[in-house]
C-alpha cells in the first residue's frame, strides 16, 4: 500500500509532528507500507517573520491536486490544516476521494494567544474540516473527550512511541549544576508557557534545553537560568536521563513526545493537570500533576525513577503504526476484507 502524507509541518521544523511522521514512517516501512510526502519543501516557500523555519508552500489547488493524482497513492492522509492540508482536502472532495486526518495543535488557543479572535470561531472552521474526512486521529482521550464535546466525530486513538533504547537511564551522569536539576525542553515560544517554569522558586538548578523566538528575550529576563540552545540526540538524551525532575509547562499541547522521552530516561516529569500529562502521569506513576507547577516539581522529586521508566515501555512506535493504519483501513472499507 501506498499513503500520501500531506502535511505543512516539516523540517527545517524540529517539533513533535515532524519527529512523529519520520518515525512512524520508517515504522510502516517494515511492515510494507510505503510512505510519500507532499511537503512545504517541493515548492517555493514564503517563511513566516517571527518563525523563519516555518514556511508556508506558495502554490495553487491547481497544482497540488496535479501532484497527488500523479503519487497514485492507495491513501490520503492530512497531517496539517495549513495550506497544504486545505488544498489536499478540497482536492479529495472534488474527486471522491476517503481521507483521514490528524489534531496535532491547538491552534484555536496557539491563535487567541496572539490575535484578537475568539476560540469558537477557529474551533468551528477546524471542526468542519475535520469531520469531513473518515476519520481523525488524536493523541489522547481527554482531547477526544473535548473534542466531541465541541462537535468533532469519527475521532479515532492515535498514541505516541518512544526509542527506549536512545532514551534509557543508563545514560546518567554529572551536570556542571548544582542539584536538584530542573529540566525543560521544547519549543522556546509562546505557547509553550516557560515563565510559569521560570518564575518558580525551586531549589538547585533550572535548564532549558531548544531553540526559538523567545530565547533572546527570556534567556535576558531571566539570567539564573541555563539556556542550552538545540543539543544533537545523543547529548539530548545525557540531559534527560542527568537531570532530577522534568518540567512541562505547556497547556495547550496535546500530547508532549518530551514526556515520553524524559520517562524513558528514568526521570520523574512534573506538569498541569492537562491534555497530554494527566493521560501519561495523571495516576501519579511516572510524575506529578498539579495546578501548582511548584508543589508538582517539588513533589516529582520523590517520585520512582524506576516506575518512571516502566510508565514509558507503553509507547511504542509499533503501536503508534498499528493504531494509524486501523483508522486508514477503516477509510478504505478494508479491515472486514482483511479479517475475512
């Protein structure tokens, strides 16, 4: 079989979609699968002032529709609803094609953050462009819980994996930090809310490990913390596994690969009671969550690091793979035939 992934989220961009379409991927690769990308980067690209490695494809309907009818692919999947994405869509409703799609972002929250426009405006557009495919994957269930609570269906489970043997304790060692280390890492941007990680009073040391439009301005604002910038995978995962308590800040992701990672590596992840943490470590096992980010952080500390690395070994890029192509067979009317 054959899958188009159409999808504006792509490298240069180094977030959890990309890492998450490259694993899974090479993943149904091993199972026969063969995957293609319509991407950003076939097309003359305009990059965004304030996130120069976002770029949005400059392109027609036109052209994009020539595109995936030349793919011959058995599939269509929507990764993104950018321009591609909306162009893919319109494409498969003109032409009776099944497509499924995946939320990946809260974009209406991402939006209201930097413009004046309500929540249930973006909401009602990214519902009906949703809903009109056969299926939408997503990450958890509480965001399936909202999600249907605001009118999406066909909502479908799609979970995250995980390289247990790149990200593993065993890669613990001394930080030129005093203890306990407190450690972020993501995305240095708005949305991922850092001065609620930033302003605590905590003890030891505070590190943030990524790159983006606001660490100029927050490494400034906050001269006691370590910015450590993009770190390649290998030390990635040294830092992990070193540091003594994982802090998530965000609100508005919904999933977090980070915290999957930060398990792995055996080290106790501290977050909001949120989508994405209170489905991963809302009984406790693995970290703490916590309206107060600082009791969580504080309370992490005491956590099993054992138990953190245990709650990890349930995300497996196989899994991930499994649950993508239950929903494409379901698209495609195939799983009865396939039982059969």
């Amino acid at each position: 079989m054959r899958i188009l992934m159409v999808t504006d989220a792509w490298r240069p961009q180094v977030n959890g979609v990309v890492h998450t379409l490259e694993r899974l991927s090479e993943t149904l690769k091993g199972q026969g699968v063969e995957t293609e990308f319509l991407t950003p980067n076939i097309f003359r690209t305009l990059p965004l002032p304030t996130y120069p490695d976002i770029r949005l494809a400059l392109t027609t309907p036109r052209h994009v529709a020539r595109l995936i009818a030349e793919t011959k692919a058995d599939h269509i999947h929507i990764v993104t609803e950018g321009p591609l994405g909306m162009m893919a869509r319109r494409y498969c409703r003109a032409n009776g094609r099944p497509f499924t799609t995946s939320y990946h972002t809260r974009f209406p929250e991402y939006l209201s953050a930097r413009l004046p426009v309500p929540e249930s405006w973006a909401y009602g557009w990214l519902r009906d462009f949703h809903n009109s495919g056969q299926g939408t994957l997503v990450a958890t269930q509480s965001l399936a819980d909202d999600l249907a609570a605001r009118g999406f269906n066909k909502l479908k489970p799609w979970t995250r994996g995980v390289d247990i043997e790149h990200f593993r304790p065993t890669k613990r060692g001394e930080l030129a930090f005093p203890r306990p280390i407190f450690l972020s890492v993501g995305r240095v941007a708005i949305e991922k809310n850092l001065p609620a990680f930033l302003d605590l009073d905590l003890p030891g040391s505070k590190v943030v490990v990524g790159d983006g439009p606001e660490r100029a301005k927050l490494s400034a604002r906050y001269p006691g913390v370590h910015f450590l910038g993009h770190r390649p995978s290998g030390e990635l995962a040294e830092l992990y596994a070193s540091a003594d308590v994982f802090v998530f800040p965000s609100r508005t992701d919904t999933f977090g690969n980070v915290i999957i990672e930060a398990l792995a590596s055996g080290t106790p992840v501290a977050a909001y009671p949120v989508t994405g943490p209170i489905d991963i470590i809302g009984d406790g096992i693995g970290g703490k969550v916590s309206e107060d980010l600082r009791e969580a952080a504080l309370g992490a500390l005491e956590v099993s690091r054992t138990e953190a690395r245990e709650r990890a070994l349930r995300y497996s890029w196989k899994a991930c793979a499994d649950m993508f192509m239950d929903t494409v067979n379901d698209a495609l009317g195939r799983r009865e035939k396939l039982a059969a």
